[in-house]
C-alpha cells in the first residue's frame, strides 16, 4: 500500500517572490487605485494610494492630485486674464473664442500680440520651478535655487559681456547658457572634492555667485552707459519683447529633457536618505545627486539664457508646493505649475500695475522673494530656539 507524498506548504519567502510573477502573468485589467489612506493630520487627502497598470505600481497622494488640479486650473484663469487686460480691453469671452479660432476683431492682440509672452511666462516658470526642486532636494535646503548657487550669476556675467561688447543680440543667448553651464561645472568641481555633499555643494555655489556678482558689477562700470542699461533690464529679468522663438527653445530643452525628469521624479523618492542606507538599498547617491542637480542646472541655465534672470521664482515655488501638499520634498509637478502661475501673475502685475509703464517681471517676482526669504529665516529661528 502506498503512502500518499504530503503536499509541502509555502513558506512565506516563496509566496513573497512567486506573487510579482504571477501578477506579471496575470491578464491585464486595466488601471486600478488601490487607496492607502490613513487618519490623522490632513484627513482622507493626506493618504497615498497606488494607480497599479498590470505589473507597474505608480504610488501618488490624493492631496496633491487635488492641489495639482487647483494650481492648473488657475495658471489656465490666470492666463486667460493676462490675455484679457491691456489696451484695448478683451472680455475673456472674446479670448476664448479668439483661443478656439471662431474669428474675432481681437485675434491679432489676442493670438499674436499677447499670447506669445503668456505662453513664454508659463514655460518658463514651470521650468523655473522644476530647477529648484531638483537643486532643494539634492541640497537639502529650501534656500538653495539657482540664483543662489551662482548658476543665475555666471549666466549674466556671460550675458553682460555679450551685451556690453558690440557682440550680435543672438549670440547673447548661447553666451548666457554657456555661462551658466561653466558656472555649475565650477560649483561641482569645489563642491564635489570628497562626494556631493549638501552644506559644500551650498557654499560653493554661494562663494561662486558672489565671485560672478562682483565680476558683474566692474564690467557695468567700464561699459558704455547705454550698452550698460541693457545689460542692467537683462540682469533684471523682463519678458517684454519676446515671444515664440523664446518660448520654443524652452519647450524644446523641457521636451528634451523630459525622459531624464521622468528619471528624476523617481530619482527623488531616495534623495532624503543618507548616504549610507541608500547604499545598502543598493543606490548610488553620489552619482543619483549629481545627475539630479545637473539636469536642474541646464534648465535652469536654459531659461535664464532666454528671459534674463528672473530671481525667487525657483526659490519659493518648490516650498510653497511641499507646504500645500505636505509632503517632506517638493513635488515636481507642483511646483512647476506655481512657478508657471507666479511668472504669469507677475508679468502681468508688472504690465498693469503702473500701465503705460512697464515693470520687469524680475522687479515684481524680487517683491515676493524678498518677504519669503524672511518668512524662511524667522521660521527656522523659532524652530531652532
């Protein structure tokens, strides 16, 4: 008589590693959210979910689902506003319909006159903001950005010897980029002596763009007086005059770049570790560190090359996000949208506000900054007392 062979049991190892295979293998449902949500601070909206395609899992929160919603709904009111105002007046009806292309007396003023300069404002705040998320979350500090680290600074030393030299206005641009990509090769090679380390990559960067600035300011004084005052509306960061040549060479560098933010968004998740525990989860956080700064770096020095050097707005974007979201780093995607809101809202703020004068939009995003930065300083005081 033969004795029937016990059927072995799983051990919790093998259902741990057959259950990935056997999803993968599994036919596709379509996406699903499987809701996380926890209690406490913030509600159902502070909670995490995961949106699960097949065998992929893209974990994200509610509540910045939701705040991405409100931010993009804004930028699009803001935008049409901006459209709007100005001389003559067009009811935002008329925008519309002069947007869907029904035909208005305003599609001149309208789709050639003002959207140009709107559509440049966006991207270039979205990709301002994008610049500080990545530079803040490699450096750890909320008051590093690019004007901070000296890549804003080596763009305008570069632009203002093009500008201040006889040199032709389209190569003001390239020298602006090549400027502030040497400035960030400079800020890595004092910063990166011994691995990247946060507080060196901060010093350095600030060492470098008081060095620029100083640099700056003798070529002001030996220039001649007109080369000068345009060197000076570049270093201040204006809009006025530019449009869709502007605006598609920062589309085409975020385009570009686009698979390496893609890397990045998840690259991100792991920057808040040390050194240490991200090793032993088999990361490389040197390496994961400098790739994220540079790609914030050639943005940065991208659109500096393009709209001049429009301070702050990489600076507060990332926070303000990670404040509404309550996350512990700034959201990318967040975060480009305030910064494309706040660009747009201070290019038109600086249209109006003293119309017919026009005020740079560097003027009006340096208002906001400046009370930021004190808002960042008495905050962290009362934190450390």
């Amino acid at each position: 008589m033969t004795t029937p062979t016990p059927t072995p049991t799983p051990s919790a190892r093998d259902l741990a590693v057959a259950a990935p295979a056997n999803r993968a293998n599994a036919p596709f449902e379509g996406p699903q959210v499987q809701d996380r949500r926890s209690g406490g601070r913030g509600g159902a909206l502070a909670g995490k979910a995961l949106l699960r395609v097949g065998p992929v899992a893209v974990p994200f929160r509610w509540r910045a689902v939701v705040v991405a919603v409100v931010l993009l709904v804004l930028l699009l009111a803001a935008v049409v506003v901006s459209l709007s105002l100005g001389t003559p007046y067009v009811a935002p009806v008329d925008v519309l319909r002069s947007l869907s292309g029904a035909g208005t007396p305003y599609d001149l003023v309208v789709r050639d006159l003002r959207l140009p300069r709107a559509v440049l404002a966006a991207l270039a705040g979205a990709a301002f903001g994008v610049a500080g998320t990545l530079i803040q979350s490699v450096a750890r500090n909320p008051l590093a950005s690019p004007d901070v680290i000296g890549v804003t600074q080596g763009a305008g030393l570069a632009a203002t010897i093009a500008l201040t030299s006889g040199a032709a206005a389209v190569l003001v641009a390239p020298a602006a980029l090549l400027g502030g990509l040497a400035a960030a090769v400079l800020v890595f090679a004092l910063g990166a002596r011994h691995g990247l380390a946060a507080q060196r990559f901060v010093l350095a960067g600030v060492a470098v763009a008081f060095a620029f600035r100083a640099l700056i300011e003798v070529v002001m004084l030996t220039a001649d007086p007109i080369d000068g005052l345009r060197a000076q509306l570049w270093l201040i960061g204006t809009l006025a005059g530019k449009g869709w040549t502007e605006a598609a060479w920062i589309a085409g560098t975020l385009a570009v770049l686009l698979p390496v933010l893609l890397w990045a968004g998840w690259a991100l998740r792991g920057s808040a570790l040390d050194d240490d525990t991200a090793r032993g989860i088999g990361l490389r956080p040197v390496a994961r560190r400098i790739g994220l700064a540079g790609t914030g770096v050639l943005a940065a020095a991208a659109v500096t090359a393009q709209v001049g050097a429009v301070d702050f707005v990489a600076l507060v974007a990332p926070q303000v996000a990670r404040r509404l979201v309550r996350a512990e780093r700034p959201p990318m995607l967040c975060a480009a949208l305030l910064g494309a809101l706040l660009l747009v809202l201070a290019d038109l703020a600086g249209r109006r506000l003293f119309a017919p004068t026009q005020l740079p939009a560097g003027v009006l995003t340096a208002a906001i900054g400046g009370p930021y930065l004190i808002f960042v300083l008495l905050r962290t005081r009362g934190r450390r007392s």
